[in-house]
C-alpha cells in the first residue's frame, strides 16, 4: 500500500514539476486525459524502478566524491537517475524529455521537495517510525 501511495505522489510531483519547468516536456500534448495520467504513472513506476535498483549502487560508488561535496553532489546522482528513468521511458515509448541537464537538475530538485512536502502531509512514512 505504502508503494502505491508513493507512485501516485511521484507522479504527481512529476506532473507539477512539468507544469513549472519549460525545460520538463513530460507526456503528449495530444493525447486524452486517460492516456496523459496512464504515461505519468508509467514513467513514476519507472523512476520508482530506477530509484530502486539503480540508485543505491550508483550512490555507494559515488560516496566519495559525495563525501568531499558534503553532500552536494548527491543531486548529480538524482539527476542522473532522472536522466536514466527520461532514457528507459523513451525506449518504453513514453515521453519524458529534458532540454539540458540543468532543466533535469531543477526538475530532480523540485521532484524532491514536492514528494517530501506531500508524504509528510499524509504521513506515508509514520507506520515506519512508530514500529522502531
């Protein structure tokens, strides 16, 4: 449950990412609305997917350099995997584009504050802390 509740904030913070960012070009313009919400939450399970397999490795390997930035150049790897999830939703036929790097570095930036906004809201992550 807790894995569909954040799906849908995920795609949700996409969406409004891509209302913000003229940089951010996040499903088609022509489509339906069904269609329109069907790819948001495509390319959130794709992140999601990425997030999970992905990030954790590229993370550790990144460690050091993360470590010498204090910890600023963890938004490169969350770019990067932002970066990736744009890629694999291509070759899934789903359209996830940035203009340049730095669209997809705001875009991981706001993706991160919206989702943190919102889960914290719903509490999706209090069961977790009244368990330790």
């Amino acid at each position: 449950m807790r894995f569909l509740v954040h799906l849908i904030v995920t795609a949700g913070a996409l969406w409004v990412t891509a209302l913000i960012l003229p940089g951010m070009h996040l499903g088609d313009g022509d489509a339906t609305a069904l269609t329109q919400v069907l790819t948001i939450l495509a390319i959130a399970l794709v992140f999601a997917l990425v997030d999970a397999i992905v990030k954790p490795v590229a993370s550790l390997l990144a460690m050091p350099i993360t470590c010498v930035t204090l910890g600023l150049f963890q938004l490169v790897v969350n770019t990067l995997m932002l970066l990736l999830t744009s890629w694999v939703s291509g070759l899934l036929g789903l359209t996830l584009t940035f203009d340049t790097f730095w669209w997809a570095l705001l875009a991981g930036i706001l993706i991160g504050i919206l989702s943190a906004i919102v889960e914290a809201v719903i509490g999706v992550g209090d069961r977790d802390r009244a368990e330790d």
